[in-house]
C-alpha cells in the first residue's frame, strides 16, 4: 500500500521563498499522479518533499495513515528518477542497476536475480557491462529506471526522466513508463512540463502555477472543464484561442457577442451561463474545435482572413484575423486556403469554453 497525502503543505526556503503553498493532495495507491505546471511552480520541491530531500515547513505529509514529515528518505520504500539520471561514470551499467541492493545488503543471488529481469524488462542486457559513457541517451534513461525498479518501491518518483531524449524517443519511452506502472502495480509520480505527456500518462494531473494548485483531475476533465486560463492555455497544441467579449442571454439562448462575430453556446453549454446577460467574459475556443462546412448556421460562424497556413502532416494550423485578433485552428489538410483568403469556420458550439474577464476562472 501507498496512498500519500498533502495537508495544508506549505514549503518555505531558508531564504524565505515560499515555494509551495497549502497543498492538500491525496494520491491513492497505485495512482499515477502527474505534477504538471511551467518551470518555477513548486513540481520538483511537491516531489523532494515525498522522497524525504525536502522537509515540510508547514501541515503534514502522510503515507497510508502515517506522518513522515520527519522520516529520513531511506526509511520511505521511494525510489526517485531524476533528470540526469544520475548514474555512477565510473560503475557498469550492472553495478548501477544493483547499486541500492547492495547497500541494502540484500543477498547476491536476490540481485542478480531483479537485475537481470529488470534488464531483460527494458532490453538492456547487452550493456549489462558496459559504463555510461558508452551508453545513448536513451540508454542511460533506462538504466536509471532499472536502477529504480529493481527496489521495487512502494513509491516511483520520477522529475522529468524523458527531458534529455530526442523527440521520437520520448515518445516511445511514454509507452514503457506507462507500462511500467502497469506492470509495477505501484504508486508513481511523475513530474513534467510537457503537457502532452501529462495528457499520455497521468491517471489524475496536477496543474500547478507559482506554488499553487490550479486544478487536480483526470486528464479528459483537465482538457475538457479547465478551471481558469492558466490550465485552459497550459494545456492543447496549439493553444486554445481568446476573444473577449460580453455574454447576451435571450429567452434560454446565451450568445457570445464581439464585433460582428455571434456564437450561441449549446444548450448544454449555455445553460449555466443564464442569468449573466451583459457579463464581460473571456471566450476560449481550441484549435480543434472548428470545422468548414458550405454553409454554417448563423450562430456558429467564425469569419475572418488567412494570415498563415502551416501544414502539419494530416492537418494544418491555420491562422485567422477574427475581429482583430490573431487565432489560431487546426483543421484538414486537404482543405486549399490562402494567404489573405476570406473564409468562414463553423465553431462547435458544445466545446466552447467561457472564463470571467477579469477573474479568468472558467464560468462553466
Ligand atoms: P523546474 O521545472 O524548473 O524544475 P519546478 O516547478 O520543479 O521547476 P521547483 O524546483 O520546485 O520548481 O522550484 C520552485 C521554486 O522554488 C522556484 O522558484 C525555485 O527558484 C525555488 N527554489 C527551489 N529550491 C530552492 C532553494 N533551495 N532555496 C530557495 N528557493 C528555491
């Protein structure tokens, strides 16, 4: 078992800073729970604090139904991936691998025995001899895995292990750590700023900004319901688009209003915005939520002009002038457009987002 929970966690610098701020986090056991958030905003210090390399300054840490705000990191059954994965230049990948075990003194045949399976496990048992300067990249990243799985922790914690691969590496490593969980059947938590990766393999994300929590939830809830700009812009490719403009409640239809560009949210959508006629709002409209048909209804156009094309394999990015702003939707390849050209998108009125003007929290 290994639920941990954050209670009322703050952190506090010896120079003052406070880089984490209340947080009340529970992660259940066998969860993989991503921190999510830009450089700055507390991951890696939420992370150390679980592998005991930071203290709590304030409110408490549990594992299952037990404080270890005070417990040293080896009694706390972690084992931690960093980044640089941090392996000893001058051991073999072996040694490496059973580096923890050894210290722990556990029995020779025992080591050899998870060393070896973990090996076969992420197909590096030809490098067993060699030293990490004769390794890849991508390599290294798995023998530092391997390092950590060998303990079979009750906790993975990992801060940023894909960020020195090259792109398609990542990528097929995404579906290793994923299996890896699957098959591990233990707690991990994982921290990045890649949101793509969030989205790929979090069981719950964790947005945080500055130290604070913006929003904790599935990956669907987090994409689908952000709770304010910050989450709705942290998340998609390429970012979701804004107008600002004022909501106009007629009968049960809510309209978006900005210049001449008229969207009448769904009735679904629309319907806890009733009541907020003349209500100054943020309209969040993702890239993808867009389509051309020859005739769109009145209340869905988006009309403006081409300022870029940029293809992206099966799709393109296309840029648009729409009531002076520079927006940005992805749609069909196949669709011709040019710079300049004067063309019309259908929005699809159930995924509009609407966030308060000046709050930035999402209205629905
Ligand atoms: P990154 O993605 O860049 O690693 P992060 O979200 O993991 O960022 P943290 O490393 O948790 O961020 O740092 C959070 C904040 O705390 C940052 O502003 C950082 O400068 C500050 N900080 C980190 N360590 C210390 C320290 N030892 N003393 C003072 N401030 C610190």
């Amino acid at each position: 078992m290994a639920r941990i929970l954050f209670e009322n966690a703050s952190k506090r610098y010896p120079n003052g800073f406070v880089a984490l701020e209340n947080l009340n986090l529970e992660i259940k056991d066998k969860e993989f729970v991503v921190l999510l958030g830009p450089s700055g905003c507390g991951k890696s210090t939420t992370l150390n604090m679980i592998a005991g390399l930071e203290e709590v300054s304030e409110g408490n840490l549990f594992f299952d139904d037990e404080t270890v705000n005070f417990t040293p990191p080896h009694h706390r059954d972690v084992a931690m991936v960093f980044q640089s994965y941090a392996l000893y230049p001058h051991k073999t990948v072996y040694e490496n691998i059973a580096f923890g075990l050894v210290m722990r003194k556990h029995p020779k045949d025992d080591i050899d025995r998870r060393v070896r399976d973990a090996a076969q496990r992420l197909e590096i048992t030809h490098l067993l001899d060699r030293r990490p300067s004769q390794l890849s990249g991508g390599q290294r990243q798995r023998v530092a895995l391997g390092r950590a799985m060998v303990r079979k922790p009750a906790v993975f914690l990992m801060d940023e292990p894909l960020s020195n691969l090259d792109a398609a590496l990542r990528i097929s490593m995404r579906a290793e750590i994923k299996e890896l969980h699957r098959s591990m059947q233990t707690t991990f938590v994982y921290v990045t700023h890649d949101q793509a990766e969030a989205l790929t393999l979090a069981d719950r994300i964790v947005v945080m900004r500055n130290g604070l929590v913006q929003q904790i939830g599935t990956p669907d809830e987090i994409y689908e319901h952000p709770a304010n700009t910050f989450v709705a812009s942290f998340l998609g490719s390429p970012p979701i688009n804004y107008l600002d403009g004022e909501l106009v409640v007629e009968g049960d239809k809510v309209t978006f209003v900005r210049g001449e560009t008229r969207l009448d949210f769904a009735p679904e959508r629309g319907k806890k915005l009733l009541g907020q006629s003349g209500r100054k709002v943020k309209l969040g409209i993702r890239a993808e939520d867009v389509d051309e048909r020859s005739e769109p209804s009145s209340g869905e156009v988006i009309a403006g002009a081409v300022t870029s094309v940029l293809p992206v394999g099966s799709d393109q990015f296309l840029g648009l002038q729409v009531e002076g702003e520079e927006l940005f939707f992805r749609i069909n390849k196949d669709l011709r457009h040019n710079y300049g050209d004067k063309i019309k998108l259908s929005a699809n009125t159930g995924r509009l987002h609407v966030f308060d003007a000046d709050t930035e929290a999402s209205l629905i």
